[in-house]
C-alpha cells in the first residue's frame, strides 16, 4: 500500500518519514495521476481543514477515490460537532478529572501531537482524545464548573501556529507515529490492513489467544498486514480494508457502533451490523424462526410475571432468556412457578420484554459454524459437569466449560448441517455458529449467533490452519470484490 503525506508546501516540510512520499495539497486535489491510484494511505498534514479549505478537500477526496484519509472527513465533522465533544467527554469523564485534578485554574489547554504531549503525566489523556479525534495536530480545551472538569472544544493546531519550542517535539512524535508502522520485519508490502477488534479483558472471548495467534500468522502469510485493535482505536478504521470482530458482540455496545463505521466507511466487515443487530436479539430469532417453520423450542414472549400461563404453556422446568443474552449470561432455568416468578422479576428489571422456552436436556448441544452459506466445522459442546448448561458459573467468579468434541463434516448428521445452514440463511452471508440440539430424533434450532466460538484446539481440530485460511479467503475476496466496485 502507497503512503502518501500530504501538506501545503513540501518545502517547508521538516520531517523525514519512513515509507512516506510528501507531496503537496495542491498537487493531490488536481493533479489527475493521483485519481487513479489504488491501495492509497492519505496522511492529510495540511494546516487548516475548515470548510473549503485545500485540507479539507484533501481528505473529501480521498474519500470519493477509495483512498484511506488520515483524518477522514468523519473526524473533521467530528471536531465541530459540540454533541460529540460532550458524548467524548462524558466517555473519558474519569480520566479528565484525574488527569486535571492539580489544575488551579478553571480553564485549561491541551496540545496533542500525533496522540502526545510534551509533559508525560498528560499523555493517557492525551492518546486518548487522539483516538477520539484522528488529526495529527490538535488543541483541546478544558473547563471546570463546579469542581469538575469537562472537554469544552478541541479543533485542529495550524502549523502557523505552533509554538517554536515545540517543533524539535513534534517532529519526534511525528517520525515515532510514521516509523512505527512503515518499519520493521515486514519481507514484502501487503496486499490488505486487516483489523482485528478484541478485548484482553474479556472472560469468555469468542477466540483464545492461540487461535488470535494463528488468525494473525495465516493472514500474514496471505500478505495481510493485520492489527489488533480495541474499541479506543473506533477513529482509526478507516486505516483498514477490513475489520474482523472477535470480541462477543450487542447492539448497544461499541463493537455494534464499529460495526456500524467500518461498514461506513467501506470495510468489509465480520460480523456485519445487521447481524449483530438480528443475531444478538432472541425475540427476534424467536420470531423469525416459528415464520419459516424452522423447528425450535416451544417459546412464549412476555413482558409480566404470569406463572400460570407459562406452566400451561410450556410446563415447568422452563428457560427463561434476556433478549440479548450470549455466552448463558442472562439465561436462567425456572424449576417451579416459584422460581419462575424470583427468577422473571429479576430480569424484567432489566429488559421489558423477556422470552420462556420449554426446556430440552441434552447431554451436549449441536454447534455448526458457517461461512457464506457454506458449513465450516460441526462440534458437540456437552454440558458443564452436573449441570444443564454449556457453562456454569460458580459463585466465586469463575466459569468451568463441558468438553468438546469436533466431527468432521463428512460424519456430522446430514439433518443437522441441513437445518443449521437453513437457520442461517435467514440471517445473511457472514460467519455464524447455529447451535442445534436434538432429541427423540427431532432436531431443534436454539440459536444463530452472529460471533462463534473458534478456539484453538476445537474448532479448528481437523481443518487447522484450514479453517482460518477459509475466513480469510472469504475477507480476501470481498475485499478485492469491494475494490473493484469502487474502482
């Protein structure tokens, strides 16, 4: 991929920066070599990107050619919206307060270079707001008001007004920002930037460590450049062709919201917003399922406690669900009407609509994980030891799993494969892990999610570094797909 960095008059430009060919504002707005270039980064370093300006066009266009502005013009409208600026300060509310505590006065200014200041103590502050607000140079103001701090304004630096004294700084920011990514092992520049969106904090993530490893290793080796990213880096997608989430995903959440940007900004996107939006939401599965006849647990919707009704409907015991659970959390199994009754007065506390399903024992569920209408490993996932679920969740905090077992597509139950890609193709043409469980000899849909589980060592059993070479083949061709339409 092609760096380009642009400013007003290269002549005047101090740094030398790896990789990076410095041309002028002027030249790349209308000189028309650049129109029809691809797999272009555009670092914008003009000094002004006010409406009209050279900057601002430099980015706009950048956009319209399929190249990959730096900022990009979200982030330059961004800047000026005053709602965004508060929703940012309300965000990063705790870290201004701690950072600001030994301010005296009540205003105060930040400058932020290439995500840094020249005093360190400001520096999370400082990359944090860079992450925010993807602009090479800018300048944050701060207020306080009744003994608390909070981010007023923040607009771009002019070079023209950058402090001399602050230049030898700037320049070394700059040369660490530009080094950090042009530099290193790399033996050939790649094809893509694939970003990888995941939590180190998560408990249960929908991949482990080891499996992350060898996305990483395979997408190398297919000549991505692959990055792993978390919800801080939401400003920097467009850096990307593609964004990968494998982190477990909700609609009100971030790794919806960066779904919802990259797919923006023209990234191909695993998992797509709409399947977030449809897979993470059991009322709608619930529905959507019982309208193309597919064979599911009996289910009822409610929004108040009636034992009674369940107890006709579905008999106890029964499982009751949060619309937006995952991973058993928010899944809770009623014995009695008793029960039923604790248990659904504690989750209509956080949901006004709640879902009760028969409950079917089985020693393991069914998992079949799907790629573009295309089946990609059959698991078993047995229930945790003496318990009724996958996971089971002890009072101390931590989780204990059931085993595993992975068949290989040519033994697994032709019914099942069958009816778990029918499920899915309701849902669309992304990665998803369709959860059967059968009994009696009748096969019943429990859930389509959106995020599955491929974990080192499971999923990956027979197909190995197969598996992730099918996912990445699939990023590749939309990518180059989405290239093509573009272009």
């Amino acid at each position: 991929m092609r760096h380009l960095v642009v400013v007003n008059n290269p002549k005047n430009w101090p740094l030398d920066i790896p990789g990076g060919e410095v041309i002028s504002a002027k030249d790349y707005v209308t000189n028309p070599v650049y129109t029809s270039l691809r797999n272009v980064k555009v670092f914008n370093l003009c000094r002004s990107y006010r409406y009209q300006a050279l900057g601002y066009y430099v980015s706009l266009l950048a956009t319209a050619r399929g190249h990959k502005p730096f900022p990009d013009v979200l982030t330059i409208q961004d800047i000026k919206s005053q709602t965004i600026i508060r929703i940012v300060s309300e965000e990063l509310d705790g870290l201004i307060q701690k950072s600001l505590k030994r301010i005296l006065g009540n205003q105060f200014t930040l400058s932020i270079y290439f995500g840094k200041n020249l005093a360190k103590r400001y520096d999370r502050l400082a990359h944090s707001l860079f992450s925010h607000f993807r602009a090479p140079l800018l300048r944050a103001e701060f207020s306080r008001k009744e003994n608390i701090w909070f981010l007023k304004n923040i607009q771009p630096i002019a070079t023209s007004e950058i402090q001399e004294d602050h230049i030898p700084f700037i320049s070394r920011a700059a040369e660490e920002f530009f080094k950090k990514r042009y530099t290193g092992p790399r033996k050939k520049e790649p094809r893509y930037d694939l970003a990888i969106l995941t939590n180190p904090d998560e408990p249960i993530p929908p991949s482990d460590e080891k499996a992350i490893q060898r996305f990483i290793r395979v997408a190398e080796s297919m000549d991505f450049y692959t990055e792993l990213i978390t919800k801080e880096d939401y400003s920097r997608l467009n850096e990307f062709d593609a964004l990968f989430i494998r982190e477990t995903t909700s609609v009100n959440h971030h790794t919806y919201r960066m779904a919802r940007r990259a797919e923006k900004e023209g990234l191909v996107v695993i998992d797509d917003p709409n399947s977030i939006l449809l897979c993470t939401n059991k009322v709608y599965l619930a529905e959507l399922l019982k309208k193309h006849q597919i064979s599911a647990p009996d289910t009822l919707i409610f929004s108040s406690v009636q034992p009674e009704v369940i107890e006709e409907k579905l008999g106890f015991p029964c499982i009751l669900k949060q619309p937006d659970s995952s991973f058993s959390l928010g899944v809770l199994k009623a014995d009695n009407a008793d029960e039923f009754t604790l248990k659904a007065e504690q989750l209509l506390e956080k949901s006004e609509i709640l879902i009760a399903q028969q409950f079917i024992p089985t020693p393991f569920d069914w998992r079949v994980g799907i790629l573009n209408g295309k089946p990609l490993y059959c698991c078993k996932y047995f229930m945790a030891r003496k318990h009724w679920q996958i996971y089971e969740r002890s009072g101390n905090g931590k989780t204990y799993g059931g085993a595993t077992e992975t068949i290989p597509l040519e033994n697994a139950p032709s019914q099942i494969i069958k009816l778990a890609l029918k499920a899915a193709g309701l849902i669309g043409d992304g990665l998803y892990g369709v959860d059967l469980k059968e009994k009696n000899g009748k096969i019943y849909v429990i859930e389509v999610n959106d995020n599955p589980s491929i974990d080192s060592g499971i999923e990956d059993a027979f197909l190995k570094d197969n598996l992730y070479k099918t996912i990445l083949d699939e990023f590749l061709k939309r990518i180059e797909k989405q290239k093509r339409i573009s272009g």
